[in-house]
C-alpha cells in the first residue's frame, strides 16, 4: 500500500494496533530514514489514546537498543537491532525467551537467525526518485491467511 503522507502510516498503525495483543510480533524491514520509528510511535500512541493515556514521545531505541511501554495493560517492547553486530548480541537479549505478555515490535531484524513462527513482516520502500513510500504487510503463522491487503 501507498504511504504518501505521514497521515497513511498512521492508519495503517491504527489497523494494525486493532489486531495485535499479548505475544505478537511485528518485524519492520527497510532502509534508513524509511519510516519504521514512526509508524510504531504512531501505533504506540494510538494505543495511549485509546486508554485516556497521555501521548509518549516515541523515540527511536537505536542506542538503547530496546524502549519498553506500559499502556495500562498492554506492555510493548520496541527493539531496534541496526548497532548490532552479530546474532550472539541478539541471544544475548534473551527477546523470544521473555515473557509473553508483550507486543513485540522489532526494527531491523534481519540479524534474527530463527524467526519466531508467528509475526508480522512490514517491509516499508522508498523511492528516492519520486519521493514515495509504500508498505507490504506479509503475516506469518497465525497470521497467514490474513488480509492485510484489504485493510
Ligand atoms: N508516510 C510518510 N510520509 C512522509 N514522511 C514520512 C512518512 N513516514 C515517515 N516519514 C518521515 O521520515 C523520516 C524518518 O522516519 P523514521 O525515523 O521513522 O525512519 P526509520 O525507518 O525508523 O529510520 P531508521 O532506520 O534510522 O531507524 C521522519 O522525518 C518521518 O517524519
Ligand atoms: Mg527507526
């Protein structure tokens, strides 16, 4: 899908944040500057809006690698691997291990040896040429059949 305006990655956050809970995955693909950050900050937001919770500022894990969110009784852990160097930093993390109640959303997880069976590719495009973006959902698992294209 297209997502010409910072307004159309907010709906699809919108959507998205409607069907995941405790457990899910998410893995956001694509280069630099793509808009991977912003649409979790849109998703986290929404889901504050939602609880009558103040709006965080959602900034980017690059250097902490992981920023945890309490919304009330949804917990998300928001990863970005880009500063690591290999998979051993990863295990190290211990992200599939721990526990299940959280939504986990992971940037740059190509580094991920042994995908987790159910989760949610995004792969987000940009093209320099015409300034545009696009975004293709693929569910994996549970989520295999769904029609993210229809959203
Ligand atoms: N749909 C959109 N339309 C217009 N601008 C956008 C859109 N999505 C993101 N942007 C802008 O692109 C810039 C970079 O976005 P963002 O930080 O989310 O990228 P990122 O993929 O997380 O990058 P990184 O790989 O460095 O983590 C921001 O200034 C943001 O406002
Ligand atoms: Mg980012």
């Amino acid at each position: 899908m297209q997502l010409k305006y910072l307004d159309d990655t907010k709906k699809l956050s919108k959507k998205i944040s409607k069907i995941i809970g405790d457990g899910d995955i998410i893995f956001l693909y694509g280069e630099i500057g793509v808009g991977k950050t912003t649409f979790v900050r849109f998703l986290i937001n929404h889901l504050e809006s939602k609880k009558g919770i103040e709006n965080s500022d959602v900034l980017s894990p690059t250097f902490n690698i992981v920023y945890d969110y309490d919304i009330k009784n949804i917990k998300i852990l928001h990863y970005d691997l880009y500063r690591l160097k290999n998979y051993k930093d990863i295990s190290q993390l211990g992200m599939f291990e721990t526990s299940k109640n959280y939504i986990k959303i992971v940037e740059w997880p190509e580094l991920i040896k042994s995908k987790p069976n159910n989760r949610i590719d995004i792969l987000f495009q940009y093209l320099k040429s015409t300034g545009s973006r696009k975004a293709k959902v693929i569910g994996y698992g549970k989520w295999k059949d769904y029609k993210f294209d229809e959203f």
